[in-house]
C-alpha cells in the first residue's frame, strides 16, 4: 500500500511540474492544436517568448515567432531580433501577415475639439479641425502632426470623444480572471478531484492545488492569454474583470473565429454569472444578435434582436457597444456600421463587471479590449439620410441640414441649403456627411495596414524605420513622420486573400 500511495504521488508531482509544447495544425481548418505534456527540464528559466513585452510576427502559413522588431522596408523585409538566434531574423515582406507590437502608448491629443476623419479609401484618423475648403480639410494630429486631406477623399468628419481612457489591453494574464459554466468555483474544483484509491482529493490538497495552478487558465477557466490576447475553445468559458464605469462609456473589442461563431458579451453586472446578479448580456451569432437583462433572483428579460447575416463572411470584426446608463440606452456598432438600438424602461444596474463567454463549439480570439468614458455626443444611431442627394450637416441638437459645404476657418464654416446660405461654428456639428469620396489606388502590394490608439488606422508605404520615428507615405495625404511606439499593429499583403490571417495560438 505504501508503495501504491508513494507512485501515485510521483505522479502527481510529475503532471504538476508539466510544460507545454504546441503542435500546430497545418492548415487552419485542420484538427485543433494538441497540448502535450512533458517534464520541465530541471532549473529552467522561464521561457522568454511568453514575455508580454516581446513583438509578435506572424507569417502567411501560419507559423509565429516573438522577438524585437528592428526595422522593416519593402526592399529588405521585415529584420527580427530573436532570442534563440545570433543573428536578426529576416523576412520577405511577401511571407509576412501581421505584427503585434507589444507595447504602444496613448498618441498625444492636439488642443481643440477632436474629429474623426472618415475616409473613402478605409483610413480613420483623429485630429482638431483646423480649416475647411473647397478643396480639402486640414486638421491638427496627434499621431502624425498637421494634415491637410483632400475632400474628395473624405466620406464623413465626425465628433470624436476625448475622454478618458478606462483600459486598453489585454497585457498580460492577471489581468483577468475566468472560469467555466461547469466548474464556477476554483476551491470546489480543487476539493471535489476523483482519485484512485483515496476518494476525493481534499486529503492531498497541497498537489492538487498545484496541479490546478499549473493547468490553470487551459483546464479551469476555458481561457488562456497568448500572443496579447485571451483565447478560448471550450464553450461555456467566461472571462470577466471589474471597472471602476462611468455613467457613458464605450467598450470595444476585436473577436476573431474559427468555425460557428457563438459568443456573448457581459456588461453592468454585478457578478459574472449569469441569472446570479443584475446584468446585460449581449448574444451573438449570424442567426441573432439578442439583448438579454437578467435579474439577480435568475429573470431573463429580452431586450430584443437582429441579425447580421455578414458575419458569415468574416472571420474578424470590431465590436463596440455605446452604453448610456441615464438614459438606459445601448448601442451596437460592428466594423464602424451602426447595427441597432436598445432601450430598457428599467434602470440600468450600476454593476462593475464587464465580461465575455463563449458557448459554441467553435474557438475564439480577443484582442484590442478598449474602455473609454463616452461624451454622449458622438453619433449612436443612424442618422435619416438628407432629403436631397449629397452633403449634409447633423448638429449637435439633433438638425440636419441638407446642401452644399463650403469653406470655412476660424471656427466656422457655411452650408448652402434649400433656404440659402446658413453659417454654423464647428463647435455646433456633430458629423458632416461628404459627397461620396474618390477611392485612392492603394497599390497594396506596397502597402501596410497600420493601426493606432484612439481606433485610428491608414494604409500606407513605410519610406524610413528607426528606433523612435517611422516616415510613412500615404496616398491620401502624402509623407508624414510617426512615432515608433504609437503602432499597435501593422498587417502585410493587403491585395492577398487574408482566409489565414486570424491566427489562434493554443
């Protein structure tokens, strides 16, 4: 017997002291990755690739590495400094698909009221208005400095919030905490282990506390951080974290999927379980996008639905919800496009927690979470469309004037409508809808997709990488230095099929 007690507990010191290797699947519809469990070689140090403070690159075929950028060009490719390697790393910009920088920092707001610039060609960037005119519009960045964009290139100017930023992340693991529908308290699942012999597990709790510590984010919450972001594969898995919210906020993030996308999104709750405590919960799928509230005695009420058949195109998309807690108002936004328009007749819990929860069968990716005080004056529904064919000007009272925008500085600016000339300060305009835009050739084969802080984004041509200072050249708005470090993200080979490029890492 006592030999039988002494080889069961080796083996539990050996699956508590496991570490993972990643069998990654050839194709990205092949068999989900495989996690195989081997001895940790005896004084090993951590291994350096977990580091959340390493760059990510990911290649076309799937393959990733995590090291340092050095520098990158169309002629020499992208250079990597790589921990296992003497030498810097060198890509073909062809064989590359993304990179996720590590660290990014909040751009710089320039003084003045702030206005996103919506363009034809996709671009998104934030900036005080400086002068409109016949022919272009010139507004005062923080990301790249003054610019002066063509109007014709220009579909909306839009109010943009500058409130405080609540979160940006995710940045590493502790960050978080989660758990499964099916295993909701960690100390339960620690005591209530089967074991050979010795019935539950309460009688070795020391090793099978261990044993969780070490399997933890896989086994326990359904959840596990790589690369920057939360990944998940088992449905019921909920991943939640309290905020100190405002009474308006904004919570986005970017999802991508791999096969039946069935997921929800958790906000104002008091606890992240379901039916436990006042809450939202947001369900999402391409049949039926639902709003449900739920009470803390376990009351479900609907809020109402829709559906958004697009989303069985896509593999990615950027989810925002606008949340108004005085008016009892929520909002969805997917990609930029207004999808629909929530009221509760209740009032609104004043709960903490905002969470996500899968419970499909099919595996998810979270990147990008960003919380952010919403001013309640940028637009959150749809606005009616002019009553004539072209511009038009929505204020912030909720008018809409239809016409012809004419130029204007010095704070102000003119619209000819129906019943003539009206003069409007900028400090008045909630959006300017432009005449459609012309789209500029992209020569994407050139081109990067980056995106910045503040959910800014441009294509461009990268002329001249240094440590601290990057010389872009837009097709837009011609050549403009940036700072190295406001980069969160650059994605390669914009005229390719991108079927690849929302990698998992599991």
């Amino acid at each position: 017997m006592r030999r039988r007690f002494l080889f069961l507990l080796g083996g539990f010191i050996f699956v508590a002291a496991t570490a993972e290797i990643v069998v990654r699947p050839v194709r990205p519809d092949a068999i989900p990755t495989k996690v195989i469990g081997v001895p940790e070689p005896k004084g090993s140090e951590p291994d350096p690739t977990t580091s959340p403070n390493l760059d990510t690159i990911e290649m076309r075929n799937g393959d990733r590495l995590r090291g340092r950028i050095e520098s990158m060009d169309s002629k020499e490719g992208v250079r990597l400094a790589y921990e296992g390697s003497i030498e810097p790393l060198r890509f073909k910009s062809a064989s590359v698909n993304r990179i996720i920088f590590a660290e990014s920092k909040q751009v710089s707001i320039a003084e003045g009221m702030q206005f996103r610039v919506m363009l034809a060609n996709g671009d998104e960037i934030t900036g005080s208005l400086v002068e409109l005119s016949a022919e272009a519009v010139v507004i005062e960045s923080g990301l790249a400095g003054r610019l002066t964009i063509p109007r014709a290139s220009i579909v909306q100017l839009a109010r943009a919030s500058s409130q405080q930023t609540i979160y940006e992340g995710p940045n590493h693991a502790n960050e978080w905490k989660g758990f499964r529908m099916d295993m909701e308290d960690e100390k339960e699942l620690i005591q209530d282990v089967p074991l050979p012999f010795f019935g539950r597990a309460n009688i070795l709790p020391a090793i099978v506390q261990g044993l969780v510590a070490a399997n933890r984010q896989a086994a326990v919450t359904g959840w596990a951080f790589r690369n920057n972001g939360w990944v998940s594969q088992q449905s019921g898995a909920v991943l939640y974290r309290s905020f100190k919210l405002p009474e308006r906020y904004e919570l986005e993030v970017d999802l991508a999927w791999r096969g039946e996308l069935q997921f929800g999104i958790i906000f104002n709750a008091l606890k992240p379980q379901l039916g436990t405590g006042d809450g939202y919960h947001l369900t999402v799928n391409p049949e039926s996008i639902d709003l449900m509230r739920y009470s803390a005695h376990g009351e479900a009420n609907g809020l109402g639905n829709t559906n958004l058949q697009a989303l069985r195109k896509k593999t990615r998309a950027r989810f925002s919800l606008r949340v108004d807690r005085e008016r009892g108002v929520v909002g969805l936004i997917v990609d930029g496009q207004f999808i629909r328009e929530w009221r509760d007749g209740n009032k609104m819990p004043a709960g903490s927690i905002i969470g996500f929860n899968t419970y499909g069968g099919g595996a998810v990716r979270l990147e990008r979470i960003q919380i952010e005080q919403w001013d309640g004056q940028t637009v959150l529904k749809a606005p009616n469309p002019p009553a004539v064919r072209g511009e038009s000007v929505r204020l912030l009272n909720g008018d809409s004037i239809a016409g012809v925008v004419k130029a204007g500085k010095a704070g102000k600016f003119q619209i000819e409508s129906s019943f003539g000339a009206v003069e409007i300060g900028f400090d008045r305009v909630r959006q300017i809808e432009f005449a459609a835009g012309a789209r500029v050739e992209q020569k994407p084969a050139e081109m990067v997709l980056g995106t910045f802080p503040k959910r800014q984004k441009a294509a461009f041509k990268i002329e001249k990488w240094s440590p601290k200072e990057i010389t872009i050249i837009s097709p837009v708005w011609g050549r403009a230095t940036i700072q190295r470090d406001a980069l969160r993200s650059l994605e390669f080979n914009l005229d390719k099929p991108q079927t690849n490029r929302d990698s998992f890492d599991f």
